[in-house]
C-alpha cells in the first residue's frame, strides 16, 4: 500500500490538470498513488486522462457533479494512506515536493501538517515573487490563533495548496461552508492546530499558478463576512482587532475595485452604507479614507 496518497481535484480543465498530473508522477519519492478527482461536467478530462496507463495512478470520475467543498469533502472521505495531499489542477509540483513534505512531517510527531512556499506564475510569466517572502526560516504554527494571525497578516500562506497531512486530519476535520463560505478552508485549517502543529517550509517546491478569470481571483463579499465572523467568534481576534478591522476594509476596496471594473453601477443607498462602514470601522487616517470615499462615488 502507497505511504502517500497525492489527491488532485479537478473541475473542467482537461488541459491543465494533464501538466498537473505530469508533476505529480514524476516525484521522487517512491511510495505514493496519484489519484485524480474529476468533479467536471463533461467527458473531456476523461477522456485524455484514459490514456494515462502507471501503476501508481488512479482515477475518480465525481458523478453528478458535486459542489467545490461537497468535493473535498468526499476526497477526505476517500483517504486510506498514512498521509495525504490535496492539490490544485493547475498548479506543477518540483520534482523533489514530496520528498521534502515527507521528511518534516515525520521530523516530530507534534506535526501534523507540512506546506511548502511556492513560485507564483501569474497569467504565465514567472514573477520572481513566493508565496511567502522576506523569511529565513520555516514557520511554526503551533495553534488557531497563530494560523489566523498569519492568515490576516499575509494572505496565501493558509489556505494553500502544498500541504501533507496525516491521515488523522481526514479522520476528524471536514469543510463546513457556514464557517466561512468559500473560504472555510481557513478554517479548516485553524481546526487542524488542535490535532498538532502546521509546519510550512520556506524553500518553494512548487509554481503556483494565478489566471484571471480562477474562482480564487474574485472577492466574495458575504463570504468573507462569514469567515470574519467565524474568527471573530472562535479566536483571540475580536471586531475591534486592528488586524480584523484592516481585512475588513480590505474586503470592502476589494468589493468596490471589482465593481468598477466590471462596469457595475453600485445602488446610491449601498455607497452611504459602505462609506458609514468605511469610517467607522476603518484603523487608518482621513486620507486613506478619502481616497476610498472617492472610489465609492466615481464607481
């Protein structure tokens, strides 16, 4: 039986989760099954994939199709190996990811989850930037309030793509969308510092892919409202954190940025309503706060 069972979820993109796949089994490290679960609508990744023909791969058609965090879910439900990943189908892994994920998580036994940083590719140029930046040591996370700590200070570490878990984490933790909607991952992850320590490596082990029309690039307003409201109510970060209050805004620029580009005239009384929140929930100073206000009423 695989030590390593190397899950990657797959929704309507025959073409790059095949790139995916290709990183995936050409790891390393010896025991391990790459195993693709295709969530898709259509027959096309089916098809392409037919022609895959290794050992340590397998393959998972999800019919009907089930909604993104019924998905993972069932992927939780599908683990049978010591440890296991989740993986994007448009992202590459190095040659060596595996190899290195598996020797920390086996480091100590208070761990039970390793990430890795990765290269960001963004609309296909290499950008030169990491996930994580301007660090020289590995990251420790030891409980949920350090993991939303480093999820509000720098978005991209949590959620993310590169981890290796124990096979404990898909016994006892699942996916709830009321806590935090599409971004109950986060919470997922801050679930998972109850059960050990989360430990994400500085060395990039792999390309993370940005494309602009990706589900991830567009701000969810109310969803992350659900996630503010469920590290509110279960952290040490609180309404009036300025940490919490900082997000906020963030989600609410991001909310009106969106709108203008998508040529979207916002409602007058949703304007006075988003510039009364602006105000009062705002840490920064007038200017900052002047410039939102004229975002608001140019949009």
């Amino acid at each position: 039986m695989a030590l390593i069972q190397l899950f990657i979820a797959t929704y309507n993109r025959p073409t790059l989760v095949f790139k995916a796949i290709n990183s995936a089994l050409n790891q390393t490290f010896e025991s391990y099954e790459v195993i693709v679960s295709d969530n898709s609508t259509n027959d096309e990744t089916e098809i392409l994939l037919s022609e895959i023909n290794k050992e340590c791969f397998k393959y998972k058609r999800r019919k009907p199709s089930l909604l993104p965090i019924d998905h993972l879910n069932a992927i939780l439900s599908d683990v049978t190996a010591d440890y296991f990943m989740i993986f994007h189908d448009d992202d590459v892994m190095f040659p060596e990811m595996l190899s290195e994920l598996y020797k920390n998580i086996i480091s100590d036994n208070k761990i039970i989850a390793v990430g890795a940083n990765a290269r960001i590719i963004s609309s296909g140029i290499h950008t030169g930037k990491l996930m994580l930046k301007n660090k020289n040591n590995n990251l420790l996370i030891c409980n949920s309030n350090e993991m939303v700590h480093q999820y509000l200070v720098k978005r991209g570490i949590v959620p993310f793509p590169s981890y290796l878990y124990k096979s404990e984490v898909a016994k006892k933790i699942r996916l709830n969308p009321d806590n935090g909607g599409k971004h109950c991952d986060v919470a997922f992850m801050m679930d998972i510092t109850s059960m050990g320590n989360v430990l994400f490596l500085i060395k990039p082990l792999m390309n993370y892919y940005i494309h602009s029309v990706q589900d991830s690039r567009t701000n969810d307003f109310l969803h992350k409202i659900k996630l503010i409201n469920f590290i509110t109510n279960t952290s040490i970060y609180k309404k009036k954190s300025k940490l919490i209050k900082k997000f906020r805004i963030v989600n609410l620029y991001y909310e009106l940025i969106q709108d203008k580009r998508n040529n979207l005239q916002m409602p007058f009384n949703r304007k006075i309503k988003l510039l009364k929140l602006i105000f009062k929930i705002s840490p920064f100073d007038f200017f900052p706060r002047a410039i939102l206000k004229l975002l608001i009423f140019k949009s």
